[in-house]
C-alpha cells in the first residue's frame, strides 16, 4: 500500500479523531499567519531570522502550508520546488501542544500533493541525527535514507538526507 493510502487510513482509523475530528484544515499560508508561526517557530526550535519566513513565503506562496485548528494555528510546513522534477521540504513545526496527533503527518501530505500537482518526480528533507520522532513521520510517509551531511547544522550536528518518489 502507497504511504498516503495507509496514513489516510490511520486517520480514518480514528488515530486522531477522538481529538480533532474533521477540524483540522490545511491551507495556504496567508500574511496574517505570520505572527503565530513565528511563534510556533520560537516554541519548537528557539526562532529564526523573521526576514528568513517571510522570504521564503513570498517566493514559495504555493507551498508554504498551515495547520488550523478552530481558528488557531497548530503547525506549518514551507516547501519548494528545488529543481525540475524535485520538492524539497525546508520547515516543518508542530506546535508542542498539537503534537502526536497526526497534524505533521497531515501536513506532509498536503505539500506532497501540491509538489505532485508541480510536476516534481521526487521529494527531498534535511533531518538532524538525534531527531527521531520526525525521521519515524518522515519513515511512516515513505522517505528512506539517501546520505548523511556532516556538520550541516550551525551547532555542528549532522544531517540525515531522507527522499522520496512522488
Ligand atoms: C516532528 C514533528 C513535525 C512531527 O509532527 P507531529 O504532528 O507531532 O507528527 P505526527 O503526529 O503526524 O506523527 C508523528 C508520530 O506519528 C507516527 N506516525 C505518523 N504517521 C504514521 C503512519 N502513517 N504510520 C505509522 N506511524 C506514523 C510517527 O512515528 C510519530 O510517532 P510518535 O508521535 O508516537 O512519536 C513535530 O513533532 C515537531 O514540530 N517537532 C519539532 C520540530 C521538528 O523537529 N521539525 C522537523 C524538523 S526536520
């Protein structure tokens, strides 16, 4: 069975219903978000350069995506089209209290889509080594291991490279 055939079936499955239900809505980024991704951005992974969100935004409007949930967001995830025929996932934040509630698998699935719907072939991620959780989301959607960076990240630590086939 294709990755996304058994998440939406864990979904349906009732491994996120009994706390959300069908209230979660994944959707296009919109300026306004700005503010509470940030925010997001700062619980998860202490916050980057502002400039650098909002950048990305206004290049990427497509597949730059956000998790709402009664009207709050819960998560966001910033994508793009790296070459031709490849997505490349660039951010990916779940607020701490959305988390293990399916909301990153959901976003996942919803910039696969988009990077499908732009004719990319293949999707790519960064992950640091000590990151488990996000390497086993990322495993349950379909990435394997296609090479290590060493020293990738500005503290040193290395970097998992995970791919995909679309
Ligand atoms: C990593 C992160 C994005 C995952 O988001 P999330 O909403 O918590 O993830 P999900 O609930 O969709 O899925 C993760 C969990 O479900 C499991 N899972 C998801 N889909 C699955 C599937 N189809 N089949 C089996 N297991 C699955 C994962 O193994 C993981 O298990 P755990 O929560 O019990 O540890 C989030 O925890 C986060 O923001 N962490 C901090 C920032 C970060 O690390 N970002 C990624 C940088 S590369």
């Amino acid at each position: 069975m294709w990755p996304e055939e058994q998440a939406h079936g864990r979904l349906k499955d009732g491994f996120n219903d009994a706390v959300f239900g069908d209230s979660v809505i994944i959707r296009r980024f919109r300026p306004g978000d700005l503010e509470a991704a940030l925010e997001i951005d700062m619980e998860v992974f202490g916050g980057y350069d502002p400039a650098i969100f909002a950048t990305f935004y206004e290049c990427h409007p497509n597949s730059t995506l956000v998790a709402e949930i009664g009207g709050a967001m819960a998560g966001f995830i910033l994508g793009f089209k790296h070459t031709p025929f490849e997505g490349r996932i660039f951010w990916l934040a779940v607020a701490p209290g959305y988390q293990s509630r399916g909301i990153g698998m959901r976003l996942l699935l919803g910039v696969l889509k988009i990077f499908r719907q732009m004719g990319a072939l293949n999707a790519t991620l960064e992950v640091r080594v000590s990151n488990k959780k996000a390497q086993s989301l990322y495993s349950a959607m379909g990435f394997c291991m296609s090479g290590v960076f060493p020293g990738y990240y500005s503290d040193g630590e290395a970097a998992i490279i995970m791919k995909r086939r679309l």
